[in-house]
C-alpha cells in the first residue's frame, strides 16, 4: 500500500499536490457514500413502522438526499482530476523520461532492449497516468465504504456484524489465491506467447523451405506443439484463478443468505428489530457485486503497480556523471591513455590497457576482427560509458569533466546502421543544426551527393523518408546521413564502416560524400575492407582489447608475418574471387 | 468508446461460424448466462419475502424462503460459472483452430504475398489480433445473460410484486439510457484525431528509444527532443479535445449510473405510499434489492462494447488474410524434365500496382549447369526476376519454364525442392545446428549432413567453435551464432536440399565483410554443377559467368559474355568501369586533396 502510494505520488511528478488533494476528496465522497447508506437504517426503521410517522421518514429522506448530493459534488471535483490531468501527468512522464534517456549512460540504455523501453515511454507511461488519475480513486472507494458499512452494521448488532467479518474472514485469502495464481499465469501465458511467436514468425520465414519439406500447412510440426501448448496453458491460467475467485464471490453471497437466515433467528427471539434486519439486508445487499468486482480489480490494480514500478525505475536510472575541473578543450587531439574497459556483466575487459593517440587533423583507421574492440573504442570517444581505468582525453581535457552536450557538440558521427527519422529529407539533415538555412543545408547535400537525387524526388527535400522508405536504397540513406554529419561540421568524425554493406552501384558517390566529410577533421574509421583505409595516417590493428601492431599501409605492410600483412593477403584472395562458371562440357 | 461497427461485429459472428462447435457451446454459454441472470433476481425475490415474513402478525422462521433463497443462489451462481467455463473453453478453442487454418492460409498464398506481408504483420494477425478475439467471444456471451437478463428479469419482478414501484424505478431508467446512449455516442472526429496523436506519439516513441545514438550526437535538444516533445504535446492536445466533448458524458455518468440516486428515487417514493398503505414491507425491501440492477448494468454493458471494439478491426484482418486468394496448384502436374531454366516474354506487374509493369518482355535462357548473372541499377527488376523463377508470383503474361515445364504446372513443394534460394535472411529456426541443416531433408543422415556442411565451409566451426558442436542450441532465428555463420548453416541446408537450381543474391549472401572468405567458399560448393541464377553487385565476381544479362527499367538491355560485352563498349562496359575505380578506392590522407580529384573525375564520367 505505501509503495503503491509513493509510486503513484512519483509518477504524478509535478501533479502531486493536485493527486493528493484528489486523493483526500476521494475519502471524503466515499465517506459521504458510506453515510447516505447508513441512512437507511433510520428511514427503513420509520417505513417499515405502522403507521408509518412521515414527518421523520421525510427528514431522513431529506438528509439522505443532501448526503447524495454532497457524494455527487465530490465526485464530479474527483472526475476533475481525471478529466483534467490524466494527459497532462501522461505528458510529464514521457518528457520526464524522454529526459532521463538521454542523460543516462549509453551503456545503460543499450542494456535493456528497445522494446523494454518504448513500452516504458508508450504503454507503461499512460497505465502510471491511469493508475494515478482513476484506480487510486476507484481504490479509495473501493475500501471505505465497505469499512464504514460494516462498522455501522457490527454497531448495530455485533452478531450481524460477526456473520460479515467471518464471510470477508474467508473471503480474503481467497482473493490472495486469485493474486498469486492470476500472477503465476500471466507469466505461463506471457511465455507461452512469445514462444508461440517466435514460432510464427518462424513458420513465416521458413515458408519456402517448409513447404518443399512438406511442413506447411494446419498441421505443420513447427507449429501444432507449440499452439496447444499456448491453449493449455491459457485454459489452465484461466482455471487456476477463476476457482479460487468464484469461491470468493460464493462466500460474500451466502454471507448474504446466511445474514438473512440468522437475523430472522434474531427477530423471532426478538432480540432484533425487523426494521433494522430490513436496513442491515438492503446495504448488505448493496455489497455483494463491489466486493466481488474487487476481486476482479486486483488483477487491474496487480497490473498498474508493475508499470508504475517500470516507469519509477526509468527515471530513478542515475544520470551520466561530470566531475569538476572541467576546462574547454586545447585543439581536438584524440588521445587514449593507458585504458582499461569491460561491459556490465562480462568477465574479460574488451579493451586492456589501450593507448592511442590520434593528432588533430589526421586520420586513423582501427582494423582487426570482429569483437575485437574497434567499435568499443569509438563508444569509448562518445562516453557511452566511463573506462574502468585509465582516461580519454579530448584537447587534453579528460572526457569525465566535460559537459556530455559540448562533447558531443564536437562530434559527427556515421554509423554503419542508417538510422533516419520518419520526417522530410530536410529535418533528417537539419537536425545536425536546427537554425541552418536552407542553403547550408543543400550545400552540405551536395557535398554528400544527395542534391541530385533529392531533386529528382516528388516533394525534393520536403519528401518524407518514412513515405520513401523502401524506395531510397542503402547508398542513398546513408549518403543522407553524412549530409547530416556534414552539416554538423563538427571537428572530430567518428566513422563505422559507412560503405561495408552497399553495392558497388552506390558506392562510389558514398565514397565521395566520406571524402568531403572527413577532409580536415580529426578522424577515426573502423575499417573491414583494408584496401579503403590504405591512405590512412595510421592504422591500428586491435585484437583482443589490445593494440598489435600500429602504423602506416606500407610500414605494416613491411612486416610480412605481422597481423596485418596476413589480413591483407586474405582480402585481397577474397577480391579475386570469382563465382565458379559451369563446368567445361 | 464507439459503438462497434457492423462489419467487424459481421467479421467476428462470421469467424466464430467457421466452428459450428464452438459456436454451440457459445449459445450454450449464452443460455446458461440467461439462467444465471434469472436466478439471481429469483434469490433476492426470496431474500425479500424472508424479511418481510418477519412483519407478519404471527412471524414464524422463513424456512421456504430462505431455502428458495440459498437455492436460486446456488443455481445463479453454478450457471453464471458454467457459462464463463464454457465460454472460455470454446474461446480457446476457436482461437488454436484459427490459428490454424490462418498458417493453412499463409502456406497455399503466394510467397511473394507472404514475404509483402511481413513475418512481423502476420505475427501480430495470427497472435495478437486471435488473442484479442478472447475477451469478446469468452466474456461477451456469458455476460450477454447476466447483464441484459438480470435488469429486465429484476424489472418483471418487480412489476409483478409491485407494480408501483416499477413505475418510480421507469423514472430513473430513461435516464441511464440517456447515459447510455450519450457515453457510447461515437465522436468520430475526436476518436480519429486521438488515434491518429496516439500512433504519432508511439511512433516517436519508438523512434526516440531506436534512434538514441543519433538523437545523442546530433542534437542538442532542439531537433529531435523537440520531434518527440511536440508529438507528446500533440497527444495532450487530441486528449484534451475529446475530454472537452465527452466530460459532460462522464460526469452524468458518474452521478446517475449508480445505484444511491435510484435508491433515494424508490424511498421518497415509498414514503407516500407506505403512509397510505398501498406497499408492503416485502415490496419495499424487494425495490430497494433489485431496483438499481437496470442502472448498475450501465457501465459493464459499456465496458462490453470496449471489448467488442477491440476485437473487432482484428477479425476483419484476419479474415482478410483467410481469404487471401491461394497460388492455384496444377490439376495435372508435371515433373520438370532437367534444369534449364526458360523465361518466355515475361512481362509482371506487382498486384495492386498500376504503374509501369515491374518486368516488361523478358526473355532468359539458361541452360541446365550454367551460370548466369544479372546487373543493373536497384530497382531494374533483377529480384523479381528471381522471384518469379520459385513462383514467388505468377507471370503477368508470358512464361517461366524450369526442365522445359511451365513452374505453374509443377507441384508447390516440387518446384520449391528443385529450387534453393539465398536471398533472403538467413533463416534458422530455434534448435540444433544439426536440425537446422537437416531442415531441407528431414530424413538425411549424420553422414549427408556432415558432408553439406563440409561442404558450406561449415563445418570447421561447428566443431570448433561452438560449443557443443552440431548438437548446439542457435537460439530465436539463430541469434546465438554471428551473421557468416547463420548464412554457411542455410548453405548447408541448400546443398543438403540438392535442388538441381540456385537462385542467389550476392548482397545478401555477402552481409558479413569478416567472414567473406569462408562465405565464398560455401557458395562455391553450392553452386557447383548447378544451374545458377545470380543477382550480381560486385561485377568482380562474374567476369567468368556463362551468361551475363544487364537489366534496366525491366527490360534486358544487354546480354552475352563478360568479354562480349566489355567490346560492346555499352552500358555493360560503363558499368565495369565505374566497379573498378569503386574497388580501388581508398580514403585519402587527411587534409590533402587526392580524394577531391578523383571524384571531379568520376563525375565527369558520369
């Protein structure tokens, strides 16, 4: 209860004080409500006199009337809050935490999965907003007007009021069973669909395969185990609540039949007046469908706790830290001292005590092979996360005084994955630089040869790439997000392989646009194909977290059993390579 | 909140009718739902009159009405909880047969239509949209009894026990149906403006989480902060717009669908009455049990058309994929006679596409063993050449032969076993290496599928590398091995199949510049002795094909050997020049100006 409430006062953020005067006028309606029902005991007991005295059965009716009227007044200021701030509390949150992401380390974010997140920000934010603005209402009420009514009842007669607490005694636990069982069961059924899932999409990939083998169809073996398994699972999900459920709902109607039977037992001993058996029944009555229905509301409640927990998590992520002592940076040499890095949760560090030094405008291509820790180097250079030991240094300022933003003011990035927002060509370019005019803007797509292109689009730079998307290809989309980088003209230039995965067709114009990028700048290139960094300054070879060899294209070259010597004889046989032609008839 | 529309209620009565079993129990819940209802008004009508018995002259304990009491209770409750029984046990039912005769669907459509799908589109059919169908199907029916029939059945009761009171209750129920009627009143406007700031904002959601390198390092909190900003404050904006039209709904509904503003109606209405004698004690206290159920059923029946809403945009996409015209199978089929491979003035169009035909004329003949490449810019129709060859889509006109036999007169399965393709993802499934490979052939040996393996420069790191060799766990689709190495396992898998053709895409098999060698390797052993259809890129590689044919705007424009075609001196010949200055490209030094004079001379061949 109290974690629940704290997490509901954090999610309402700058609505808190507003959640917590809801909260109180919600007592008070639900008290209000509670009264108008103890009403009726008084005006049941005049009714059911003969004769009946009006004069009393009007003035309680009239005070039942303004109590209904005093609830309805309460509610509708309750309806106020929900009506009013639902989206507001919805919008802070997911600013809240669009904030948070960006201000926590990468690494960080790049452990959870992508989904995880946009679950966060997406669907867990408005259950939170819902949890604030509605449950914790419906809750309220839910627990005190049965509370209140059944002390009026116990005060009346306390036998009555034994007969109650016994049934809702034997009730409760039930209502536990129904907790954990629902819980056990959303996670069967939760797996058994991402297994079922998996084995769809699955059976949708393989189609080809699987209907040469005979494997397709309403039968297919890929699917058949896997679907009744997800059925039994969900029918036994289903049952396993529904009987301790059902018993709870069973319980709080006998207690209804068997406080009828014991108050007529009462009235003929006349130990009880059967006008206040007639009040004690009718609100008794009026508590067997909320109490069952709060049965079914813990699922509901069981459900906003997790998200208000998923969203309170997010946003209690620590920021990236910056220690003091920062100063700006000396020119933009590159230099990697004596560092020492391993990922959450791996034993082997990536990177072991690695040096390097790139100087102001020159440019350096690390090779090796895969997992060997080029890319980590780079992350590295954007602070995705702080080395273990050891500093990176940028104009001999160490990366952990600076600001994150004016680091990352004086870096470009080219990743290899394209990533382009579903917006116009001109907002994926500009947003390197929001004021830029257009024509800095179509100067740096000339430079990266997507001018041409764009003017032969529809709507040119106002052309929507989500629009497009399928029919940009690779180069094309790449070649915007080096315009973009350009635009930024930034000093340092971070490279992931840009040209690794595109046909020769674009190549050539990507080739150009990397030229026009990188002239003049601080460089770093992860490099696959050797034969594109041989121009280099320096090239790094790295394997294992560590530095092997270092140097020229042709100093390297030099050593013909160095490392680098035998990854470029491999590539260049690679080169050679010809698809085998028929054999000769 | 909308009312549900008539075609998806059509959509969904029309799935559940394909199951006449279900579609039984479904009444059967339905009835047993009605039941429910009636009883539970019964057991309150005894709860009455044991109370009221009380107020007799001579009051004795109400034996027949508190057992009439405790019995209807004990049927209320044993058919309400038969029915959800029922009910969800058919759902689920439904729900595996659905599933079903969608892959059954999914299997006899053509592979194109399936891969335009989307694997991720055709999960969220078959998975999410038949798992939405539930809480329609298995909540609606049973509730259908209990929450129409309980408030009409409590209306009759009390009509026949008193009908006065009847009349002070009709007061209140034109209100909740005014309720009713305005809080499921459908506010398209808003409903679509809402929907439309809801997928904004999911879509920027997504966006912002995929998108946070490039969100971190190129920008500074103006740009794409303000991207999701904005679509999170136009949600705000579309959320406020239809609270402003549906506020007034919801208050009324807060304050009237409840049960005290009826109960205060029924007891100020009783205070005349009781004061003049027309109503017993037993009427009174019955008005007072059952007299709000007509108003209490407002908001379930509300939340019940929620449920059905839901469901139903699902079941119209899903019985549009049921009904996805299937790819004909032949009424007399042949067996195809070799492995030559013959396109006759194919012309295709995509389906549902009217522009220009994506195909036009085509004419192709590789001979059985031979290799052929086809090049040419993105979008000239060098993969739909190669779809069209397993009958990924028929022809629009003309004709694909496989061994001088029409591909639309073989056998699906046949035709899809004389073909292998690589140009798609490499696909595993989740389980061992070993059934990975096995996959084309169910029935092959240990010995035949170590051999595939060998000879897709596979086997070396499967018994190296991985750690329990071919009895290795590859995870989801494979996510346990690297890129080169899912891609030797499907080479494998072809070699295995010996499907005497191969259609492969050298993008696609290429992915992985660190293992190139070893890929190269694995295609060699696929395509020996084969008949191959390749889509080129890097033109390096098919200097020696037997056949090259160059492909623009859908037609072939050149076609002959490497060395023919470099002495036609055209669009070959400009196209091998451009490969070769591509491959020999290198970043220049920093600061000097090589790179610039090598790209002002490109562009001037161009």
């Amino acid at each position: 209860m109290k974690r629940i409430l704290r997490l509901m006062l954090a999610a309402a953020g700058p609505y808190a004080p507003q959640f917590r005067r809801t909260l109180r006028i919600s007592v008070a309606a639900g008290l209000a409500q509670a009264a108008a029902y103890a009403c009726f005991v008084p005006l049941l007991a005049e009714l059911t006199h003969d004769p009946v005295d009006t004069g009393r059965a009007w003035l309680w009716t009239g005070l039942l009337a303004t109590l209904v009227a005093a609830e309805g007044a309460l509610r509708v200021r309750e309806l106020g809050f929900t009506y009013g701030y639902w989206h507001l509390v919805t919008e802070a949150t997911r600013l809240r935490l669009g904030e948070r992401l960006r201000a926590i380390p990468h690494q960080e974010l790049a452990r959870r999965a992508a989904g995880d997140l946009t679950s966060v920000v997406g669907a867990n934010a408005t259950a939170a907003a819902t949890a604030v603005s509605t449950l914790s209402t419906l809750f309220v009420q839910l627990v005190t007007v049965p509370v209140v009514l059944g002390l009026v009842i116990t005060l009346l007669d306390w036998r009555l009021g034994l007969v109650l607490a016994a049934a809702v005694g034997a009730a409760l636990p039930l209502v536990r069973r129904v907790q954990r069982a629902s819980n056990a069961g959303f996670h069967a059924v939760d797996e058994a669909d991402a297994a079922a899932a998996n084995r769809i999409v699955e059976y949708v990939q393989g189609q080809p395969v699987l209907r040469a083998t005979g494997q397709a169809g309403a039968d297919s073996p890929r699917l058949t185990g896997v679907l009744t398994d997800q059925q039994h699972t969900q029918s036994a999900a289903n049952r396993s609540a529904a009987v301790p459920l059902a018993a709870a709902q069973l319980l709080v109607r006998l207690a209804l039949v068997a406080l009828v039977a014991v108050g007529a037992a009462l009235v003929l001993d006349a130990r009880l007046s059967a006008g206040l058996l007639v009040a004690v029944v009718v609100t008794a009555a009026r508590f067997a469908e909320p109490l069952s229905m709060a049965a079914v509301m813990t699922k509901l409640f069981e459900m906003s706790e997790a998200a208000l927990a998923r969203v309170d998590e997010v946003l209690q992520l620590p920021a990236l830290p910056v220690e003091p002592g920062g100063t700006d940076p000396k020119g933009f040499e590159l230099r990697i001292e004596q560092v020492t890095f391993g990922y959450d949760g791996q034993q082997r560090p990536t990177l072991r005590e690695f040096d390097l030094t790139v100087p102001e405008r020159s440019l350096t291509a690390l090779v090796g092979p895969s997992g060997s820790g080029k890319t980590t180097v780079t992350r590295l250079i954007s602070r995705y996360a702080d080395p273990q030991q050891g500093t990176v240094r940028l104009g001999g300022v160490d990366l952990r005084t600076m600001d994150p933003d004016d680091l990352l003011r004086h870096l470009a990035v080219v990743f290899q994955d394209v990533y382009l927002f579903d917006d116009t060509i001109r907002a994926n370019i500009a947003m390197a630089r929001p004021d830029a005019t257009d024509a800095e803007i179509e100067a740096a797509a000339r430079a990266a040869n997507v001018h041409d292109f764009v003017e032969r689009l529809p709507q040119r730079y106002g052309t929507r790439v989500g629009e497009i998307g399928s029919a940009l290809s690779g180069g094309e989309r790449q070649r915007i997000s080096i315009a973009r980088a350009i635009l930024k003209d930034a000093p340092v230039v971070l490279l992931d392989e840009p040209t690794a995965a595109l046909d020769s067709e674009s190549e050539v114009v990507v080739q150009q646009a990397v030229e026009r990028l990188v002239a003049g700048r601080t460089v770093v290139v992860i490099a696959h194909r050797l034969s594109t960094v041989v121009g280099a300054d320096q090239i790094v070879v790295v394997d294992g977290g560590r530095v092997v060899q270092r140097g020229t294209h042709g100093e390297l070259l030099a050593d013909a059993d160095g490392r680098y010597a035998r990854m470029w004889a491999a590539q260049q046989a690679a080169r050679r390579w010809q698809l085998p032609a028929s054999d000769p008839v | 909140m909308a009312k549900p529309e008539p075609g998806g209620l059509k959509a969904l009565s029309a799935l559940v009718a394909t199951e006449p079993a279900v579609r039984t129990r479904l009444r059967l819940a339905a009835l047993l739902g009605v039941l429910a209802g009636c009883a539970a008004v019964a057991g309150f009508v005894c709860a009455a009159y044991a109370t009221g018995s009380l107020f007799t002259d001579d009051p004795s304990f109400p034996v027949m009405q508190t057992t009439g009491a405790l019995a209807a209770l004990l049927i209320s409750f044993g058919a309400r909880w038969l029915a959800e029984h029922v009910a969800h046990e058919a759902s689920y039912d439904l729900e595996v047969a659905l599933r079903r005769h969608l892959a059954d669907a999914l299997a006899r459509m053509p592979l194109g239509e399936v891969q335009r799908l989307s694997s991720g589109r055709i999960k969220k059919i078959v998975q999410d949209d038949v798992k939405a169908l539930h809480a329609a199907v298995a909540d609606a029916l049973p509730f259908v009894g209990s929450g129409i029939t309980q408030p009409i059945a409590a209306l009759l009761a009390l009509g026949v026990v008193q009908w006065r009171l009847l009349l002070a209750v009709l007061v209140v129920v034109p209100v909740a149906m005014v309720c009713l009627a305005l809080l499921t009143r459908d506010h398209a406007a808003q409903r679509a403006r809402y929907n439309a700031a809801n997928e904004r904002v999911n879509a920027a959601v997504v966006e912002f989480v995929q998108g946070m390198p490039v969100v971190r390092t190129f920008d500074d909190g103006r740009a794409s902060v303000g991207r999701f900003t904005s679509s999170v404050r136009e949600f705000t904006a579309a959320v406020a717009a239809w609270i402003a039209t549906s506020r007034a709904s919801g208050v009324v509904n807060q304050l009237f669908v409840v049960p005290l503003p009826t109960l205060l109606v029924l007891v100020a209405a009783s205070v005349p009455m009781r004061a003049a004698g027309w109503i017993s004690t037993t009427d009174l206290l019955l008005a007072l049990m059952i007299g709000a159920m007509p108003v209490e059923a407002v908001s379930p029946l509300m939340h019940l058309a929620n449920l059905l809403n839901d469901a139903k945009a699902g079941a119209v996409r899903i019985t549009e994929l049921l009904h996805t015209p299937p790819l004909p199978e032949p009424e007399h089929p042949r067996e195809p006679a070799d492995s030559s491979v013959t396109l006759t003035d194919v012309t295709f169009r995509y389906p549902g596409e009217r522009t220009e035909p994506a195909l036009d004329g085509i004419d192709l003949h590789i001979p059985a063993g031979a290799v052929c490449a086809l090049v040419g810019p993105s979008g000239s129709g060098k993969s739909t050449v190669a779809r069209l060859i397993p009958r990924f889509f028929d022809v629009t006109a003309g004709s694909v032969r496989i061994g001088g036999v029409d591909v639309r007169d073989i056998r699906g399965d046949v035709l899809l076993r004389h073909v292998a393709l690589v140009f798609q993802e490499p696909f595993l499934v989740a389980g061992t290496v070993e059934e990975n490979v096995r996959l084309a052939r169910p029935d092959a040996t240990d010995a035949e599928v170590r051999a595939a393996a060998k000879a897709a420069a596979a086997h070396d790191f499967i018994v190296d590398e991985l750690p329990d060799g071919y009895r290795t766990e590859v995870g989801e689709r494979g996510s346990r091995l690297s890129g080169g190495q899912r891609q030797r396992i499907t080479i494998a898998r072809a070699i295995l199949s010996d499907a005497p053709v191969v259609v492969l895409d050298e993008a696609t098999a290429f992915a992985d510049p660190e293992s190139e060698a070893a890929i190269q390797e694995a295609v060699a052993g696929l395509t020996r002795g084969r008949t191959v259809l390749v889509i080129a890129h890097r033109l390096g590689t098919i200097t020696d094909a037997d056949h090259i044919a160059v492909l623009d705007a859908g037609r072939i424009v050149e076609q002959g050997r490497h060395a023919e075609l470099l002495a036609a001196n055209g669009r070959y010949a400009r196209l091998w020049a451009r490969h070769d200055r591509a491959a020999d490209w290198g970043l220049a030094r920093a600061g000097t100006t090589e790179g610039r004079a090598a790209t002002t001379e490109t562009e001037a061949a161009r």
